[in-house]
C-alpha cells in the first residue's frame, strides 16, 4: 500500500545531482516534500560529494514548494556554535542534520544546541550507528561511530521532551538501542542507507521480525507493528522507486497493517514539523 501523499525524511543532493530531474522523479511518485540534508565538511568536496549548506540553500530556494532544508552544524573539528542554528532558521531551514561528532553526542557541550533547536522548533535529524569508511577524511577528522551510537539520544530525548528527534538507519548495527528509544514520545527512527540493498533489507526485517509462531496480527506480539507507528520514509541516496520497493517488501515481511503505513509514509512527518497537510 502506497499512498499518493509521500514525505521523504532523509535525502542527500551530491554535486551530480540532476536536481530538477529528481523532483520530476519524486512527484511522478507521489512525494510531495523532499527534506534534503545539508551535510557537514566531513563529507563535502575534496573528501566526497555531498552539498552542505549553500548548496542546499541555492536548490530550497529555486524548489520551494518540494524541498524541506535541513541545515548542518558542526559538531567536530570545525565546531560551529548555537548561533549557527539562529542563522540557519532565518535562512529558512525547517530542521537541522547532525552528525559527525566529535564527542559522544549527548556530551555537556553538546546540549545548548539541542536547547537553542527546541526554543526554535526545529526538528534534528541525527545520523545514528556505523559510518562507512572515507579515507582521507578519516584520517583528517578522526572520526569514531562510536560517537553516534542510537543510545546517546537517551539524555537529549529526556532532558529536551520538545524537541523532535530523527535517528537515522534504525542505528545499524545497535538496532535495539534505536528501538528502545522509540517510548520517547519525541523520538522517530528511519530505516533507509545500505543503498536500499538486499543486505540491508535483511538487516531490518531481523531487527524487528518477532519471535517464532507469534500472532502477526497483535501489536504485543509482532512489535513491528509498535515500531512502525514511530518510522519515518526516507531513501538516503537512491531515488526513490528503489526504498518504495524495499519498504513495502519489508512492511510486508512484517505485516504492517495501512494504517500504521501512512503513518511511516507521511502522517509522522508532519507531526515533527507540524504541517497540515
């Protein structure tokens, strides 16, 4: 079941990105918000090949109507300050991308940026669990996963109960973390990364999938049916059609029932950013 209405949480635009070809590609498919992350230096040019702020801003403001910006602060060795979260709502970035850190996210020196986006509204979109090896980078910024790991959102999800929390990648490989926290009222996770690839399907389903002989169709039985009223749909990099197929095949898989699928699909991002429709 795929709704005619559908809001991608988490996208990336690269220096390639045929960016007017893509929204043609997301409309044909029924999405009608395209939240696009803007990433940190970690990950911009000469390392690889991800947009961070300006080059989101310039696409926001020739597709407002599609593109939702969600603006990077650093949070490693180019530390940016709560200042830069003031800047980048006046620049009209709707939520905010973390990730990176050089210090475990729930760190002291950490929390008067979670404090300044929760006095904004602005929802933040962490990346949580491994990251994949980039070389030059790594060796530059001395980077460790360990740092994103989906339970340092313990703290933040407590101490900040109106700020709005996206963890990325269910937190692979600390799928249980990631779960766990979604008794947070303020907590989503997504489920896209691995390219939408056969392994990383197979990841989430044994994530979730329940125990032997359960009852499918009962909430306390098959948890994913709990979990699933707590995700978002994002597609990271591919296009689109590519996370529609794995996330139906593996809502199937789990027997998510339409109601909780609309909910994945759209009607959860809009409570994060409180839109109407």
């Amino acid at each position: 079941m795929i709704p005619g209405n559908i809001i991608n949480i988490h996208s990336h635009i690269h220096t390639f990105t045929d960016v007017p070809a893509r929204i043609k590609e997301w409309e044909a498919s029924g999405c009608t918000r395209w939240c696009a992350l803007a990433d940190c230096k970690f990950w911009q040019p000469p390392y690889s090949t991800y947009l961070g702020n300006e080059g989101v801003l310039k696409w926001m403001k020739e597709f407002p109507d599609i593109i939702v910006g969600m603006g990077s602060v650093e949070l490693g060795l180019y530390m940016g300050t709560p200042d830069d979260i003031d800047r980048l709502k006046e620049q009209g970035f709707s939520g905010l991308k973390f990730e990176m850190p050089a210090r475990a996210y729930d760190h002291d020196c950490y929390m008067p940026y979670y404090e300044r986006a929760q006095s904004l509204g602005m929802p933040i979109l962490f990346h949580t669990g491994f990251v994949a090896p980039l070389p030059e980078s790594d060796v530059i910024h001395r980077q460790s996963s360990e740092c994103m790991r989906p339970g340092t959102l313990d703290r933040i999800a407590r101490s900040f109960p109106n700020l709005k929390i996206i963890g990325a990648h269910l937190g692979l490989p600390y799928a249980k973390e990631a779960l766990a926290l979604l008794n947070f009222p303020n907590v989503y996770f997504d489920i896209c990364g691995g390219s939408g690839a056969k392994k990383h399907r197979t990841l989430i389903k044994h994530a979730m999938a329940p125990l032997p002989d359960a009852n499918m169709d009962d909430p306390d039985e098959n948890l994913a049916i709990q979990y699933f009223s707590k995700m978002v749909f994002g597609t990271d990099n591919p296009p689109v059609s590519i996370w529609l197929d794995a996330a139906e095949e593996i809502m199937d898989y789990l027997n998510i029932p339409d109601m909780v699928r609309r909910a994945f699909y759209s009607e959860n991002a809009k409570m994060i950013f409180g839109w109407d429709n």
